[in-house]
C-alpha cells in the first residue's frame, strides 16, 4: 500500500475524447506514476481517461484506489479490479475522499466533471482547505484556453496573482513527473 504522501489524485474524463492523444498521456501517467512510487487516486471508473490512467498503472504493479459512489457502482461504471475500491454515498463525499487521500491533484482532459473537480480543488487551496499541489497536464493543447482564461482572471484582479500560482499547467508526463519528485522532497 503506498502512503497518502505519495498519491497522486487525477482528475480526468469517462470518455476518450476524439484525440488519441488524450489516452496514450493518461495510460503513460499511470504508467509512470507507478513505475515512480507513487499511488493513484481516481474516480473508478474502468472506461475512457479513467480506464487508461487506472490500466496504465495497474500494468506497471501500481497500487491504485478508486472512490465511486453506490449510485454509479450500481450503473456497473466502477471498476473492481483495482487495489482498493471504496464505494461511498455522494459525489460530493467521493471528492473529499479523493482529496483527503491524496497528496498532489492532477487534471487530464476531461468534460464537465473534470472541470469541476479541478475548479472546486483549486477553490478549497485559495480558501486554505487544503495546500495541496495542483497540476494541469495540458496534453495536444487542450487547456490552452483554460490557461487564458486563469490569465485572464488574475490580469483583470479576479484572481491574485500569488492565487494564480496554485495550479500549475504542464505539457508532458515528464515535466508533471519531475514537478511531482520535487514537491514532494520539500
């Protein structure tokens, strides 16, 4: 069982997006996630980003939990194959979960839900609920114009600017991977 110091939770999509792309980093992610020590935190499901990421890791002997609420588990969306499943009653309660287990939060592409998890994770590290750090893995340019757009926020003083540097986007696996070894030194 790898520790909550070294998890990493992803954020990332039911589906693959037309980009194959999108799933090649997210299997690589697993892939070097557990190839590096760390445990994957996600949200169990067994299709898509979700599948790729979990399989990714799983095919490297990565230990990887999964948080899926009962409604979800019941659609058969979750996986049970994995380390640890655990099955709670909300979304909501399924996010705390993954926060709570996690040491580093990372966002792949994905729809509305990622999109969510990752605005609502950054919102509790500007509130101070957490001080966890926050990654964007920017895979073919697909958070270009999220990026713009937290730019934009701070330039026009929505956003400070020191609340701006609470996530960082990244463009590679391999960059993700070397931010992830370094904040987790410190």
């Amino acid at each position: 069982m790898v520790s909550k110091e070294t998890n990493v939770c992803v954020f990332c999509g039911a589906s693959n997006g037309k980009n194959p792309a999108y799933v090649k980093a997210a299997t690589e992610l697993g892939e070097r996630l557990a190839q590096e020590g760390f445990g994957l935190v996600y949200g169990a499901g067994g299709s898509g980003m979700m599948g790729a990421v979990s399989d990714g890791a799983l095919s490297k002997g990565g230990y990887v939990t999964g948080i899926i609420p009962q409604s979800m588990m019941d659609r058969e969306w979750g996986r049970e194959d994995i380390s640890d499943l655990q099955i709670v009653g909300t979304i909501q309660e399924r996010k705390v979960r993954m926060y709570d287990l996690s040491s580093f939060l990372v966002t792949l592409p994905g729809g509305f839900g990622t999109l969510e998890e990752f605005f609502e994770s950054l919102t509790w590290s500007q509130l101070k609920y957490h001080t966890k750090p926050a990654f964007v893995l920017n895979v073919e340019g697909y958070y270009d114009d999220l990026k713009a757009l937290l730019n934009r926020a701070r330039d026009d003083e929505f956003v400070r600017a020191g609340d701006r540097e609470l996530v960082t986007v990244v463009d590679t696996v391999d960059e993700l991977l070397k931010h992830l070894k370094v904040r987790q030194l410190t």
